[in-house]
C-alpha cells in the first residue's frame, strides 16, 4: 500500500476518533454510598397522628338542670375521689330532707311509746294468767288481759315498721339532694369547667351532645392511641417495643411498648382501613405529658445487630440496585435478597459485599444498567 493511502487512513481515523471523543455524551454524574455493617431494625409507624390520651376521662354534668350555688373547684385543680366538684340551688330539697329527718324522729319516738305500753300489757298478761292458775282471777279478765297484750305487741311492731318507711323516706331525700350534686368518680385534674356561679345549666336532650360541666382527667395514666394501616397490623402484637415522638418534645424519643391492638378495622376514609394501636410510655415520669398532644407511634417488630446494611431508598422495586464498577466506570444492575429493613436501612442478606458502593441517586436521568457514570 502506498505510504501516502497509508497516512490518510491514519489521518481520516485520527480525525474520526477526535469528533466521537468531542461529541460522545457526558457521563451522568451518580451520588454513591459504600455497603456497611450495622444494626438494623425492622419497624411500622402509624398512618396518620397519634394522640395522647389518658386512661380515665369524664366529662360530667349534674342529672338536673338548675343554677350553680357552689363551685369550689377551678380550671387545673387537683381533686380527690367523692370530692365536691359543683352544686346546685337545692334549699327545697334541703327542707323535704329536714322534714323527712323530723318525721323519722317522731316515728321513733311513737315506736318507743308503742313497745313501751305493749311491754306493760304483756306483765299485766302474766300477772292475771298466773292468779288465774290459783283461781283468784277470772278467766274473762285474764283473756282480756292477754288480747290487750296481744294487740299492743302487734302496735310495736307496726310503730317499728314505721320507722323503717320513715327512715326510707329519709334516705329517698338524701338522694334527690345528692342529684344537686357533682362529685369526683376518681382522682384527677380539671381540665374545664362550663359553668360560672349563678348559671344555669341543664342536662343534655337524648341525641343531642352538649359539652359537659365538668372535664376530669386522670393524668396519672397516659397512653398513646395511634392508628396502623390494615398490611402492618398483623405483625403488631401487645408488649412489643416501641419508640414514641411528640411534636412538644421535637428533641426526644420516649421508649415504650405496645399495650394494646384493637380487635377491629376502622373504616375512616375509603380505601384508609386502619387498626387501632395503644401505646405506653415506660418512663415512670409523665409530668411533661398532656393529654391531647399529638404523637407518633414507630414499633419495633425486630432487630440485627452488625449484618451487612443499605439505605432503603437506594432499592429498586425492592429487588435490585445499581453497582459501580471502579475500573470501567459503569453501573451493573445487581439483584439482592433484602432481611429485614425500616424506612432508613435495610439488610442485605445476598448480592452485595461490605465496601461495594452503589448509587444513591437512582431517580437521575441516566442511571441504567451497563451506564458510563462518574461519581460526584
């Protein structure tokens, strides 16, 4: 071949070579993270907020409708079981209890006095019935004697019956005074009162809710009640682990366990079927809670410590990731078998080895197997 056809050749393949090396596509720029090893946890979180609420709550009102006479208590008070929370004009129910205790007086007294002449009856009985043994009283007298002594025990007994109805009576007005009245069903603090003194209230028509008089919580007893998305509630069993955050404590995580699963589904929205959790803070020291906060639920459902772990976001269709090959610069599409994983890491069981890097921004243009990359 002529050295002239011979240096074209190489002249036209120089210049070839130059136009693909200036024209071929720029390698797409990949984030990368490096395989590790380290403690994963395998966890399902709450679909929507949690609440803190507290294990006794009544919101309670009077059973009659009248004016506020006595309000000892105020908003955020402590207050003991059977103590007196309101009370409500009740100077007429105070009188019927008056005469209903005098009433009951005087029976006893009458009964006193009845028992008293039957007993005297009855020894006047005695008396006639052994003089009539000797023949020295007749026997019209001793039969007189004994029907008054019969007639009069029977009057005891009635005037000892009477009491009875009128100590009843007595206790039928210590409960209706009792129904002006609003004590505490338990220990615990005011959240509200409805109420000032001087005003009415009135009980709540059927089917008609109204805001109680009274709002007591017990805040002794505090627990988280979450909501779990239908998939995860299978898994979620009572006295499993539990890490609980509260928007007021952006800072800190509280342990805690599952208390509770409920035995339904709650159909809150179409296609939102969630089951109910409970969940309880371990710390003894709650004084920072409130009941109405809001609060999320993450359960912990396992755990292993130093296995071979990835970010979850770097997963593919939970089946695959991209491999960076450091000699040719390109990423291999590698299938991996995943362990147990949360919404941070997830555990690699095969497919990848401790020091493998792999791309981390796999939603980039570009990112595809067999693909020229460079890492940022």
């Amino acid at each position: 071949m002529p050295k002239r056809l011979v240096a074209a050749v190489i002249v036209v393949a120089g210049l070839g070579a130059a136009v693909w090396y200036l024209t071929r596509p720029a390698p797409t720029l990949v984030s990368l993270v490096a395989v590790e090893r380290g403690a994963v946890v395998a966890t399902v979180t709450n679909t929507r907020a949690g609440t803190v609420d507290a294990c006794r709550r009544a919101g309670l009102s009077p059973p009659l409708g009248g004016q506020i006479a006595v309000l000892p208590v105020a908003d955020g008070d402590r207050v003991q079981q059977d103590q007196l929370l309101l009370e409500l004009w009740n100077d007429d129910l105070r009188a019927q209890l008056s005469l209903a205790e005098e009433e009951a007086k005087a029976a006893a007294s009458r009964s006193e006095e009845s028992c008293v002449i039957a007993a005297v009856a009855q020894r006047e009985a005695n008396r006639l019935t052994s003089l009539r043994e000797d023949g020295l009283a007749s026997e019209e007298a001793t039969e007189r004697a004994v029907g008054n002594a019969q007639a009069r025990a029977a009057g005891c007994a009635a005037a000892r019956d009477g009491t009875q109805v009128s100590a009843a009576q007595v206790a039928v007005a210590q409960a209706a005074l009792e129904r002006t009245r609003l004590r505490a069903p338990f220990d615990g603090i005011i959240a509200e009162i409805n109420g000032e003194l001087g005003e009415f209230v009135t009980p709540s028509p059927v089917g008609i809710p109204t805001p109680p008089t009274v709002d007591l919580i017990d805040a002794s007893c505090l627990y988280i009640s979450a909501p779990i998305d239908e998939v995860d509630a299978p898994r979620v069993r009572p006295g499993l682990a539990a890490r609980i955050s509260l928007d007021a404590f952006s800072d800190r995580l509280f342990d805690g366990h599952v208390r509770r699963v409920a035995p339904y589904v709650l159909d809150i929205e179409r296609q939102a079927r969630t089951v109910e959790i409970e969940a309880e803070i371990d710390d003894p020291d709650k004084s920072g809670l409130l009941p109405g906060y809001s609060a999320d639920v993450e359960v912990l459902l396992a755990s292993a410590d130093d296995v071979l772990r990835i970010p979850t976001s770097v997963i593919v269709d939970d089946t695959y990731v991209y491999h960076f090959d450091d000699a040719s610069g390109r990423l291999t599409r590698r299938e991996i078998e995943i362990g147990i994983s949360n919404w941070e890491f997830a555990e690699v069981r095969d497919g990848l080895a401790e020091g493998d890097r792999i791309v981390s921004s796999v939603d980039r243009d570009g990112v595809s197997d067999g693909a020229i990359v460079q890492p940022e």
